[in-house]
C-alpha cells in the first residue's frame, strides 16, 4: 500500500471513528439547528428535536366509503429548542393523512415543529430523525468498498467526496447565487454551472482513481465531448417540449423563495446533465480501458482496428447501461407513474402532461449521450492508445526503457 493509500485509510478511518460517535451519542456531535431562537413572532415556525414517550390513543378514521386512515395522539417529550424539557401532546392523522408506516412507537425521536399563532400555538411531527440509520448504512458501504476494493477503491471514495464536495460548495451555491463563489461579478446559470462542475467532477475523480495516463485522458476527453453534446441536445428537447420546469412541490417552493430570477428550464437541463454523467463516467471509463487494452495485447493493430474492436465490446456494454438508466429513472419517478395509471385517460394523454414528459426527456437525452460516449469515447482512445504505442516504438528503439501505456 502506497503512501497515499495509508493517508487516505487514516481519514477513512478517523470518519468511521466520527460516524459511531453519532450513532451512538444521537445528535450531539452534528448540530441540529434546533437552537432556541430567539424573538419569534406569529407566524414563525421553530423546529424542535423530540421524543415520544406515550402514545396516548390510536385508532382509525373513516374518510368516506370504504376509505379511512389510522390516527394517533402522542405525548412527546421535547429535548432541544426553546422549549427543552416539556411535554407537548400531538395528534397525527387527524388533520393529515397517515399510513400505517407513518404510525410512532415509544422512543422514536422525530422533528417536533411549533408555530407561533398570536394566542397559543400549534404543533405537528414533520418527520422521523433518521441520522443514525443512514450513518450506519454509509459506514457498511465504505467498509464493503474499502474491503473489496482496497487501493482503488479507497480512491473511489476520496473521488465520491470531492464529487459532492464540488456539488454541494460549488455547483447548487452557483445555481442558488446566480454568480460563481469567487467571483461574484461574473453570472453563471444552471447549465454552465452544471457543466462547470461536472467538467470538475469529471477530471478530479478520473485522475484520482485511474492516475495521470493515457487511458484516463482519453476517458475524460471522451466525457466531455459527450457531456457537451448531451447539454446541446437537453437544451433543444427541453425547449421542443415546452418543459416549464414547475412540475413538483420543490420548484414551487423555490418559485416562493426566489421568484421570476430561478430558471427553472434551466434547473431541469442542470439535472439532466449531473443525472447522466455517473453513467457517462461508466461508459467512457469503460471504452477507454478496453481499447487500451487492446493495443497492449496487440500492438499491432491500427487505430481504426482498435476503434472497431473496441465498438464490439461497447455494444455490450450500451445495452446493459441503458436497461439501467431507464429503471433508474423509472425507480425514482415510481410513485409519480402509478399515480397516473390510476386516472383513467388515454396513454398519450399520461405521457403529455409534464412530470411524465419529463422524466422521458430526462431518460432519452441520457441514452442518447450513453450511446454516444461508445463510438465517441473508442476513437479518442484508439487515436491515442495508437501514439503511445509509437511512442513506445521509438523508446525501444532508441534503447530507451518503454514506458507502456
């Protein structure tokens, strides 16, 4: 194990140390955000970490023939905000619909939220606390892929951490702003700084995880080019489709927010572009190791055998992709399809109406460029898998140590 790697272990490992620390001391390592504010007017909601401690009643309601929802009142014990240490009793089903995957039990620690009214205040459950579950099953994947994978994939993860790194410290703040983080003067939409951050996102976690070599150029030349096309095309079908970009309670929370200065158009074209570059790093990935592969098996063969070859196995490899980005879209849309199968309305009349229709513009623009980054991707190997092995020709001939490829 390399240097590196054993620096990259040490911080994987310090991270592990932190994540129990938040399993098993709850919150108290990351904070809530449920300090008490201070001076809260009508109208303002705090947000208050509790715990149940007595479900009081539970029962069913009947919402109309052959329609009811289960109900409950709990007695929650507040443990953070400005009302730490008192008891508050909530009811759940009785105004909103509740399933029963939604019922609490004792000890479950949920979001307590309070808004103030100008004579007493109300209250609701917003949701579960979940931290600890998701921190354990972020501790399962880094081991399993630091197990298995050990060097490289101990990279992979250093390269998973800057990706969101540039997504989250520079990708939604340029969206958010409407300028780039350092240089405010200077305007940057969705689409650019989507494909700004992806082009970042691209050449880090690339070099990171495969070096600084010929197969990894390739790849990132490769995604690029696909990444540009793939832009250009979500644009048109973006705009063909007449595509607003209001199609969910999230756009129109930022529409509320923000107003007429959100691009909402864009923000579809932005999520389209980081949605299909995971797949296009595959790909691309893919293509060039396989053609470069195939120079140092043959070094024989010329750029366009490589490329033709290489074309053979990415066919393989486009069949598999795309079956996968289609269930992955169609997994994450899930809910919103069978809501409209239940309407009855004509097929075409279901794929026209917006969500839907987004969601296949979504899919197709990100087959199109997975299908693009095969032939694309194989000839910008080929070309270079062809100069390294000149390269590497002339070093032998010169009595030179080669340096492979």
């Amino acid at each position: 194990m390399s240097k590196a790697e054993k620096y990259l272990l040490a911080a994987l490992g310090a991270l592990v140390v932190l994540a129990v620390g938040v399993i098993v001391f709850g919150q108290q390592l990351l904070p809530s955000g449920s300090e008490a504010p201070q001076d809260l007017e009508p109208g303002d909601i705090e947000t208050m970490a509790a715990r149940v401690i007595d479900v009081v009643e539970e029962g069913t309601i009947d919402a109309g023939p052959g329609i009811s929802h289960p109900y409950q009142i709990l007695l929650l014990l507040v443990e953070e905000g400005s009302l730490a240490g008192q008891e508050i009793e909530v009811s759940e089903g009785t105004v909103n619909v509740i399933n029963q995957e939604r019922l609490f039990r004792r000890n479950d620690r949920v979001y307590l939220e309070r808004v103030v009214g100008l004579e007493w205040d109300r209250y609701y459950i917003s949701d579960f606390i979940r931290t600890g579950p998701i921190v354990a099953i972020a501790l399962l994947f880094v081991l399993l892929v630091a197990l298995v994978g050990r060097g490289r994939g101990l990279r992979s993860l250093a390269g998973t951490v800057m990706s969101m790194g540039v997504l989250f410290l520079f990708v939604l703040p340029t969206i958010e702003s409407g300028h780039l983080p350092l240089l405010p003067g200077v305007s940057c939409g969705p689409v650019a700084a989507s494909v700004l951050g992806s082009t970042l996102v691209l050449g880090a976690t690339t070099y990171l995880i495969y070096g600084w070599s010929g197969k990894a150029h390739a790849a990132v030349f490769g995604m690029i080019v696909c990444l540009v096309l793939t832009a250009a095309l979500a644009s048109q079908f973006i705009g063909l489709s007449r595509l607003s970009g209001l199609t969910s309670d999230e756009s129109f929370a930022l529409a509320y927010e923000l107003g007429e200065e959100m691009d909402f158009r864009g923000l579809v074209l932005a999520g389209m572009i980081i949605g299909a570059l995971g797949v296009l790093d595959d790909a691309c990935v893919g293509q060039a190791s396989t053609v470069f592969e195939l120079a140092n098996a043959n070094r024989d063969l010329g750029w366009a055998e490589l490329f033709r070859r290489g074309l053979n196995v990415g066919r393989d490899h486009i069949a598999a992709l795309v079956n996968t980005l289609l269930l992955a879209y169609v997994g994450a849309s899930l809910p919103l399809i069978v809501m409209f199968t239940i309407y009855s309305e004509p097929l075409w009349r279901r794929l026209n109406r917006e969500p839907i229709a987004e969601e296949i513009v979504r899919t197709l623009v990100g087959s199109i460029g997975l299908v693009l980054a095969v032939p694309i991707t194989s000839v910008i190997a080929a070309l270079m898998a062809r100069r390294a092995l000149e390269r590497d020709a002339q070093a032998r001939a010169a009595g030179d140590v080669p340096g492979g490829l």
